[in-house]
C-alpha cells in the first residue's frame, strides 16, 4: 500500500508529523503558499486565522495534484481559529480524493478543534480525524500516529 502525507507547517508542528511518518514508510509533499505570511506572530493570528474562518483558500506554489498512486491519504493542517489552514483548504478544493483512505492529523495548541472536523466531515464524511497538541513541544503527541 502506498501511503502519502499532505501537509502545511508553519511552526514546525506539521514538520514534526511528517518526520514521524516518513518513518512508517509514508511519502510526504509539504505544500508551500505562493505568498508568505507576516513574521511577525501576532499578524500571523490575525490574518490566518481571519481567513482561515471565511475558509480562504490560499495559492499554492508548485503543488501536484496527482495523488492517483496512493492508496492512503493523511491530510495535515495546522488549526487557525478552529478551522483548516488556507494552504490545506486549497488542497481540499484542488486535490481528487474520491474513493481515497483519507485521514486528518491537526496539529494545535488546544489539541481539539471541532469546527474543523466539522469542516472536514462536510467535505469527506468518512475521514479519520487526529488530533495532536503541538507535537513539537510534546513529541509523545506522535505515538497517536502509529496507528496509521
């Protein structure tokens, strides 16, 4: 079975997945925003997450959508008020996952976000959704991946 990460990472979290699960054997494809956030933490809560609540979908650079060779998806988005991050909304809305195994990994400082499985099970009502409490200040948060 070949499996594939999707993910964005802003703080690192989403790196932190994907180290984990490059080593169960998955491939990953980091997606990267044509446009880069503000440095500045308290300008990349206000604008992420203002857009991330009116499920912008923020351009991509270089992303392939191709994911016909993989039998099994995990999806990995930071949560920004609660939601999917724009450069994973733009994954959803660019990327054919019909008849894929698709699972969600959130990466957050709550480690809960429940508008954002609602935001998933509106669009793959069968998705597998994990939630991780900022796995790269708990890295223990990654034992939740094995499973996968």
């Amino acid at each position: 079975m070949s499996k594939l990460l999707i993910y964005y990472s802003l703080s690192g979290n989403g790196d932190s997945v994907a180290e984990s699960l490059k080593a169960n054997g998955y491939e990953t494809r980091r997606v990267e925003p044509a446009k880069n956030p503000p440095k500045a933490f308290f300008f990349q809560i206000l604008q992420c997450g203002f857009n991330a609540g009116r499920r912008y979908c923020e351009p991509l650079k270089n992303y392939d959508v191709d994911v016909s060779a993989y039998d099994g998806i995990v999806i990995g988005s930071p949560v920004w008020n609660g939601r999917l991050s724009c450069p994973i909304n733009t994954v959803l809305r660019d990327t054919d996952l019909k008849g894929k195994k698709v699972t969600f990994v959130l990466y957050s400082g709550s480690g809960e976000a429940k508008k954002a499985e609602e935001q998933i099970h509106a669009i793959l009502p069968d998705a597998a959704v994990i939630h991780v409490k900022e796995p790269k200040k708990n890295p223990e948060m990654l034992g939740r991946l094995s499973a996968l």
